[in-house]
C-alpha cells in the first residue's frame, strides 16, 4: 500500500492526482488529451504574429472587430456629447434608422453625431 505525503493511500485519490508509471504525473483537459501538447501550435502563431508585425499587417482580431471597436468608441463619443444619456443616444440613433433604413448601426452612429454636432453649435 502506497502512501502519499498527506497519508492517504493512493487508490482513495482521485485518478487525476495519482502518479502515473514512472512517477510521472500529468494534467489533462476535459477531452483527456495532455495539457502542453499544443506548444509546436503556440509556437507556430508567435511566429506567425512577429512575421506579420515585421511586414506591418494588422492582426486578425483587428480585421474582425476594427468595425465594433470603432461603433464602440463612437457610442461612447455620442453619450459625452449628450451628457451621459444612453436613452438620449438611442433615440438619436433610431432616428437616423427612420432617416435610412437600410444603413448600418456604425453609419446611423455618425450621422447621429454629425447631426447632434450641427444642431448643437
């Protein structure tokens, strides 16, 4: 019978904290795959990342989201312009929806700011 540091015996630990063969232990995912398998992966994208800032490409989360990062700051612009008003700010917004219904929220967004910036001289 084995027993561990803390004096229990190893067959009443769980399967994850006993020591495998060799006394080798290793943490696995929910999947049972070993954790630290995917370094040559990690390694792979901190290349892929340094080759893309040494060509100065912008990097993939920025082409995605350049759009609701941009909607974001210019919601966030609109309601310091209103006074800190959100209900204001949709308002303003779903005006400019009735205006062209076909546009977008980041259009409607600045119209409504160019709007509130005419309006507002």
């Amino acid at each position: 019978m084995h027993l561990g540091r803390t004096g229990m015996q190893s067959r009443h630990l769980p399967r994850k904290l006993r020591a495998r063969s060799g006394g080798q232990s290793f943490a696995r995912s929910r999947n049972g795959a070993r954790r630290g398998s995917g370094c040559a992966a990690g390694f792979a994208l901190a290349i892929e990342s340094l080759m893309r800032k040494l060509r100065r490409e912008p990097h993939i989360a920025e082409e995605l989201f350049t759009g609701a990062l941009r909607e974001a700051s210019l919601f966030d612009d609109l309601i310091r312009k209103v006074g800190g008003d959100r209900s204001v700010v949709e308002r303003l917004i779903e005006y400019e929806r009735e205006q062209r219904p076909n546009a977008t929220r980041l259009t409607c967004l600045q119209n409504a700011i160019s709007r509130w910036e005419q309006e507002n001289r």
